[in-house]
C-alpha cells in the first residue's frame, strides 16, 4: 500500500530553508533552498510560490512531471501540487516567495487568474535579465520595508507593494505563455467563481448564492470546486472572507465594528464569532497577537 503523502503547509516553511528572511503566517520571504529530509520526500503543499532562479541549478518532479530550471528561470508551484525528487547544484542561489492561498485569492482578477492558470500548465518561465532584476528590486524593496519599520509607513503599503509584485510579475509572465487552450465547462465555472469571490464585495457567505449568480446549483458548484482545487465551495468561500479579515485586522485602523460592518456581519457579536470560530481568537485578541500598531 502507498505511504501518504506529507501535506507542507506555510507554518512548516520556516523548517524549509535557512534563508528566511520573514515569515508571518501567511507570507514568506527566502533567499535559498537548505537540503532537508522533506524536501528529499515526495510532499504536497497546500500554499502558492514562486521561486526565482539567480544562479545554478534546480530539478524537481511536480505532480509526477519534470521540470530543470537555470540561472533567470522562474518556478510557479501551486496548491495541491505534488512535489518530488528535489535536487539542486551546489551553487544555486535562488529568491522565494510563499504566500497562503487565502492571501493569494485577495489579488485575484481576470487577468491574474488567466496568468495563474497558464502558469500551472507550463510552471516554467523563462525571464528576461531585465524581468529578473525587477523581481528582485521588488523582493528587496520588500524586505528593506520590513527590517525598517521607522520608513515603512503602515503595514497597508507592504500589502499594496505585494499587490504591484504581483502585478508585475503576472505581466511578466503573460509575455512568456502563449494563451491556454480553450477552457471546458467545469473550468469555464470555476474561472468564474474564483471571479466572483474577488469582488465579492458584499461579503456574501453562502453558497447558494454564489451558485444563483451563476446558474448552477449549490450541489454543482461544490463538486466543480472541490475538483479543480481540492476545496469545496463553501471552503474557499470562507478563505477569501477570512483572508480580508485578517488583512483588515492586520493592516487597517478600522475599528472592529467598522470591519464588522464593511464585512456585512448583522452584529459585533456573530462576528467575534465568526473570527474565533476561524482564527480561533476573538478579534482583539488577534491584533493583540499580531502586534497591531507597534
């Protein structure tokens, strides 16, 4: 019988390299990969990264396929992908960014979506230098934010940073990728759920009606969405509230009931609920963990 597969998740990625440079839970920043024991196994993540090759080598099996990247390579390895057989050259040198799929969904349009999905059918990208002297400029850029917090005026400029890293980097790519092949039904709905939950500007919770906007039912919508990401609607639903949650309670001044309110939360204490029940903290008590205004 087969061995299980470990799952890695974000909180195990500080065991993964010694170059990590931050690390906050739902993002992370490294400068090289260290030969561990896991990464010699065969492991599934369940976070986005991207991986930036500045020298040396790098080869890997992602869900059972090779990859070889060199020196301006770039590597995408989403969520749910199966990774296997890890090698590098003694030289390789490298910048890592991972972010959880909740933080990941808050940048999320119809171009990024676009660029993602072509991204996890040819994870290999071959940058320009030009294109990999950006990556890095905004990779330190970030970094020099951080260990400088008397010049890092609000922790909503590093998330807006992340959004024009993300930006630029996804243009980069769409220069490299040539357009996906034409999407079957099943991927067409789930392109267009994923859509809908980044404007979802209503905070709107339920499935049904995430279904009812798109014209299919509660049954169907979940057995798509547990298809193409291993999660069930509901789930992810849940992931993309609760993301901007902690983004509005990690790097806003809103007060906790001007979150409740801009979330659609009829009341202070169905939120505090929901919070606890999802971050396992009440909402002060999460600002309190996270440092909030120091």
């Amino acid at each position: 019988m087969a061995s299980k597969i470990t799952e890695i998740s974000m909180n195990d990625v500080p065991q993964l390299s010694k170059g990590l440079k931050y690390y906050d839970g739902e993002v992370a920043f490294a400068d090289h990969i260290m030969t561990v024991p896991a990464l010699m196994n065969t492991f599934k993540v369940n976070f986005l990264a991207f991986v930036f090759c500045l020298k040396g080598t790098l080869s890997l099996s992602l869900n059972g396929k090779r990859y070889e990247l060199s020196a301006s390579d770039a590597l995408f390895v989403g969520t749910n992908t199966v990774v296997s057989d890890v090698m590098h050259s003694a030289d390789f040198n490298c910048k890592i960014i991972a972010v959880t799929a909740d933080f990941g969904l808050n940048f999320i349009n119809k171009t990024i979506f676009d660029a993602i999905t072509r991204m996890a059918e040819n994870p290999v990208i071959k940058f320009t230098d030009d294109e990999m002297n950006l990556m890095v400029k905004y990779y330190e850029l970030a970094i020099y934010k951080i260990e400088h917090p008397a010049v890092n005026y609000g922790r909503e400029t590093l998330v807006e940073l992340f959004r024009c890293y993300a930006l630029d980097l996804l243009s980069s790519i769409s220069r490299h990728v040539e357009g996906s092949e034409m999407l079957r039904q099943g991927d067409k709905l789930f392109h267009h759920f994923i859509i809908l939950l980044a404007k979802n500007n209503t905070a709107q919770r339920s499935v049904k009606w995430f279904a009812e906007q798109l014209y299919v039912s509660p049954k169907y919508l979940t057995s798509i969405s547990k298809q193409k990401s291993g999660k069930t609607a509901s789930e992810l639903i849940s992931l993309s509230i609760v993301g901007r949650i902690k983004q509005l309670l990690q790097y806003s001044d809103k007060t906790i009931k001007e979150i409740a309110n801009e979330m659609g939360f009829e009341n202070l204490s169905f939120f505090g609920k929901y919070v606890k029940k999802h971050l396992g903290v009440s909402p002060n008590n999460y600002r309190n963990q996270i440092g909030y205004g120091r």
